[in-house]
C-alpha cells in the first residue's frame, strides 16, 4: 500500500556517520608514526531526493477542509530495529536475552558476523555475513501458545537449502530476487529470516499480536573467536 505526505508536513532526517574503521577499506590498519586512528574521511556533499505527486485539485481542496477542522491523517507506521549481541569465544550453544516483548515483529532477520568486523576494522569488510560454524537456529515466540520455528543447517555436507530459501520467502513470489545465489549465499550473505505472518498476509490491517520472542544458536564446534549476532526486525 502506498502512503504519501500531504503538502506543508515538516519532516527531520537525521544521518549518523560511521567510525573510519567501520566505514573505509585499507590492507594496513596503522601507519608509521601515527597513533591512533591513521585514516579519516569526510563528506562533501549531502543530498535528499524526495519524489513530488501532483494530486488532483479537488482532492486537495478536501484534505484542506479536513485539515481546518483538526482532522489528522493517519499513517499505518512500521519501525526497523537492528541490533548487535555479542556471542563470547568458547560456545557451542548460545542462549539470546528476549529480543521482543510485549509487541511482537512481523518477521526477523538474522545473521553471523565476526565481532571484529562487526565494531570495523580497516582489513576487513563488516558486511561479510557467512555461516561462522553454526548447526542450527531456532526461534521461540511465546504467545498464548509456545512456537518455534527452526533452521538446521550442515554447511559442511552441503545442506542449507532449507535456510537459503527464506531469502526467496522474504520478497514474495512476484519479486524479480534478491540476486543471491545458492553458490554466494555462504560467501558473504548467510542470513536467516523468520516470518511470524504469511508474506501475503496483509500486513498494514493486521492487529498488533503481544508476547516474547527470543532465539537459540547451536554451533558444530566450539567458536573460537568473539562472534556478534545480528538481528533486524519490524514491528
């Protein structure tokens, strides 16, 4: 469902700039005679396209009239939460704290990243998502009932179908794809998607469904370095 912003609605962007090690790619993470950070960027240039409708003249002259009896418009709004938990060295099963309580998501994201990627490292990119030897994934959302939702996975025999095809389920049947393959999947976009509605589903006129939702890692051997587990979700 497309929404649009009436004529004359004051809106706030707010950008928060990355840290260079997060930001800039270098082979080297240090240079001689330079402490601390040795790199640094800085934007020139900043802009905001926005996409201008013409409406229809009486249409407007009706939200004005609207307008000028205190009537409000009012938007169906969706928030986008990304969150990093840190995964200590040493485990072979991780226990999440509760993600979401009260208002559950409409689906979750998840993905496995190196926590020194994660915090930015000139040396390495921080989007490389890959399996980081992890066996299984499970989802536990307790409403009035108990589910739970889980993805096995056997990244070394070559068994990840199940996992992999969650990225087709999140954009819909009628999407042109995601351009990620099966092959590049483990390459760098390993990501694991939970719906708690149907794609189809309507989404903007479902009621708001109330519980808690946490999620339980297992690895095929211990992790051997600090990992972060990244989740994204929308309520």
């Amino acid at each position: 469902m497309k929404q649009y912003l009436p004529s004359g609605c004051s809106i706030e962007v707010k950008l928060i700039r990355s840290n260079p090690e997060f930001a800039l790619e270098f082979p080297s993470t240090s240079k001689t005679g330079v402490s601390g950070c040795p790199y640094s960027f800085g934007i020139q240039e900043c802009n905001l396209v926005i996409k201008v409708f013409t409406v229809n003249e009486q249409i407007l002259k009706h939200h004005q009239s609207l307008f000028s009896r205190d009537s409000k418009a009012q938007y169906p709004i969706r928030t986008t939460q990304v969150r990093g938990i840190q995964i200590p060295t040493g485990c072979m099963t991780f226990y999440t704290d509760v993600l979401w309580s009260n208002r559950l998501p409409l689906f979750a994201i998840f993905g496995l990243i190196e926590s020194t990627r994660f915090n930015g490292a000139f040396n390495k990119h921080p989007f490389n998502f890959v399996p980081n030897g992890l066996s299984s994934i499970l989802l536990k959302v307790d409403q009035e009932n108990l589910i739970c939702k889980s993805l096995p996975v056997q990244y070394n025999s070559n068994l990840y179908q199940l996992a992999f095809d969650t990225l087709s389920d999140a954009v819909g049947e009628n999407s042109p794809g995601n351009s990620i393959s099966r092959d590049n999947y483990t390459k760098g976009f390993t990501f694991y998607i939970f719906h708690l509605l149907p794609v189809s589903a309507g989404v903007e006129f479902q009621p708001q469904r109330v519980g808690t939702m946490r999620a339980e890692l297992q690895f095929e051997t211990a992790t051997t370095s600090p990992l972060h587990l990244v989740e994204c979700s929308r309520v």
